[in-house]
C-alpha cells in the first residue's frame, strides 16, 4: 500500500497537464487587457497579453490509502480477512529547481522526502485469532522526463510492530495466547514509461520492478502451555510489473481553477522470491518445526 501511494503520486504530479495548472486562476492560454498605470479608465487598453502561469518551485502533499483483502481457507488453514490504512505526507521541489542548480537537462526533474503511518489488522474468524500491525515509515523519491520517456524510481525505510492473540481451543485445552514483535521493511521500486501524447491527453505504456525486504525479529508468546516460539527471518520478494496507463482532461471547471481529469491503469504484476509466507516456530522445550 505504501508503495503504491507513493507511485501513484509520481505518476499524477508529473502529468504535463498539471504542471503549472492546478491552483491556477487562469487557464493556459487566456488573454487579459494590457495598459499603462498613468492611462485614465476612459482610454482604451494597448493590447493584449497572454497570461503565462508560474509553476511552484517548492510542494507539498498528503495522501490517505486504504486496501482491504483476503487469504482464502485451504485443507488445514482458516480464511484470514485483512484491511490496511494509513496516510503519507510530503515535501519536493517544483519543476525547474535542479535545472537552476545542476544545469537545464534536470529542469523537468523533480525530488522529495515523505513519511507516514499505517496499521494492517488481520482476523481468523473461524479460528477466534487476530492481530494488527503498527508501521511507521520514511521515504525519498525522485522523477521527471528524458523527452517522452518517464522515470520515477524511490526508496522506503519503515518499522513495524506486530501483536497477535490466538485462541487454542480442543477437547481439554482452551487458551488465550498472545504475542509481540519488532521487525523492518526496506523497498525500493523504479518505473519508465513512454508518454504518447501532450497536456490534453496521452497514453503511457510502462515497465516497472521493485524489490521488498522484510525482517520479522523473534518472539514468543505468553498465555498458556500451547505458548509458540517464533524465530527471526527475513524474506525477499521482488516484482516485475508491465501496464498501460492513460491521462485525459474531461472537462475545465471553475473558470480553469479545477481541471477534471480522467485517468486510468491496467497492468500485470509477477512476483518473485520468498512468495509464500513460512515461520520456523517451537513449543517450549520441544523441536522446531
């Protein structure tokens, strides 16, 4: 989720119709009357001239996310339901910064920082088990244009917190178990598209890839005899993704304050590496498994 947030901000904010539109009073391309200061209101204007809107040179932003999903129950395991929220915040520069410091072929690029939170909770109805997952996280980005060609790469950091309660229940037995644990995220995911197309509109087919690095630290649970131990470990799973994706402007509102924009992804996504979750876990004093 987080992940994507940040791609989908790069993908809109570097759109060729936004730049130097949103927020503006005036749409591109209009005309106001021009004249001298010392002219008196009844004497005609010299001409006209065409207004030219400055785009910012500094940003900021936020953006709420929400995913909801779900584990379906297999021969042995239970269906495990999952909602995740959480929102992100921040800064960059507007277009034309690095072009000033580093020279004109950075003009279109663009650079920032951003951080946030977020909490994934997790249920086993049919088991009485649950669990959430406490994460805050920081992020560096950067993107901008080599002609059509579009390039959006970024890194995340974050830490998370696990718990989780179990209820053991058979014959004999009927447990509450519950556990805590620390662990880390790292993330890093690139993007380049080819834009066809100009501020009315364009078409971008893309490739992207990103790489996921999560450790889970050890614990163990407290709350009765069936108490689990759980090792450390820590996965890898990388991702290859290939779409489409497209930016049309459906309508100018407001006298050009609040263009509305139609825009739409499809694409497919493949995961690589350590796709299918495991635990190396142990009862106490017993052998693990």
């Amino acid at each position: 989720a987080v992940q994507g947030t940040l791609l989908e901000h790069l993908r809109l904010g570097a759109g060729p119709g936004l730049t130097g539109a949103v927020g503006q009073r005036f749409a591109s391309g209009t005309t106001l009357p021009a004249g001298y200061a010392a002219l008196t209101p009844d004497e005609p204007v010299t001409g006209l001239v065409p207004v030219r809107p400055l785009a910012p040179r500094y940003g900021v932003w936020g953006q709420a996310f929400g995913v909801f999903g779900a584990s379906e129950a297999s021969r042995n395991t239970a269906r495990l339901t999952r909602e995740t929220g959480g929102f992100m915040l921040g800064a960059e520069t507007g277009p034309g910064v690095l072009g000033d410091a580093f020279g004109a072929g950075l003009d279109g690029w663009r650079v920032g920082v951003a951080g946030g939170t977020s909490l994934t909770q997790f249920d086993v109805t049919a088991r009485q088990s649950s669990g959430r997952i406490e994460g805050s996280f920081g992020a560096a980005y950067a993107s901008g244009s080599l002609g059509p060609v579009q390039v959006r790469f970024g890194a995340l950091y974050g830490r998370d917190a696990l718990d989780t309660r179990r209820t053991v229940l058979f014959p004999g037995v009927s447990q509450a178990v519950s556990g805590r644990a620390g662990g880390s995220t790292r993330q890093g995911v690139g993007e380049v598209g080819y834009r066809i197309g100009g501020a009315e509109g364009y078409v971008e087919p893309f490739v992207g890839a990103a790489v996921l690095r999560l450790r889970r630290d050890g614990f163990t649970e407290t709350g009765g005899a069936s108490a689990l131990a759980a090792f450390g470990r820590t996965d890898v799973v990388e991702t290859a993704t290939a779409g489409v994706q497209a930016q049309a402007v459906a309508a100018d509102l407001f006298g050009g304050a609040g263009p509305l924009l139609a825009r739409g992804l499809i694409g497919y996504r493949r995961a690589f590496g350590d796709g299918v979750p495991a635990a190396l876990l142990a009862f106490r004093g017993g052998t693990a498994f």
